[in-house]
C-alpha cells in the first residue's frame, strides 16, 4: 500500500474549520484515506485553470476537490466547496 503526503490548501483549511465538528472528522478522515489511496477516483472529475484533471469526491453537502502528484507522492487538497457548486 502507497501511502502519500497531503497537502491542504489554506482556503480549504479556513473552510474545514468553520465546519460543524462531526463534519471536520468525516472529511478528515477523508483525507487520511486519500494519504493511503492517492489513485482513489472521485465521483467526478474536472479541470483546473491550467487543464489538469482535478477529481471531485462528494461527502454529504460538501465536495473535496483533489489531485494526486505520484511522481513526488503526494495529494493536494485544492479545493473544500458546497457540494452544489
């Protein structure tokens, strides 16, 4: 099993905050499963500002927004949005 580093973005750190606190611990834990499955899917996919594909994994009434860097072992959380949105 792969297991990466993760890096939120600060955005996504000030979102997760004003979560409510079950909340905080669902999609952290999230994030941990992301560390040990970086080639984990997510519900949908969509492309960043210079074309990369960013996958979006829903989780109640937000969206993680996420890409994996394998090549330096690494998922970077982009993005902590409304899952509407």
């Amino acid at each position: 099993m792969i297991t990466c580093r993760v890096f939120i973005a600060a955005e996504v750190i000030t979102t997760l905050r004003a979560c409510p606190s079950r909340e905080q611990q669902i999609i952290t834990r999230l994030f941990e499963e992301l560390a040990k499955d970086p080639y984990r899917a997510g519900d949908y996919s969509e492309r960043d500002a210079i074309g990369r594909p960013v996958q979006v994994l829903i989780t109640g009434s937000r969206a993680i927004c996420f890409w994996a860097d394998h090549a330096v072992k690494e998922v970077k959380i982009v993005d902590l949005r409304p899952a509407g949105r």
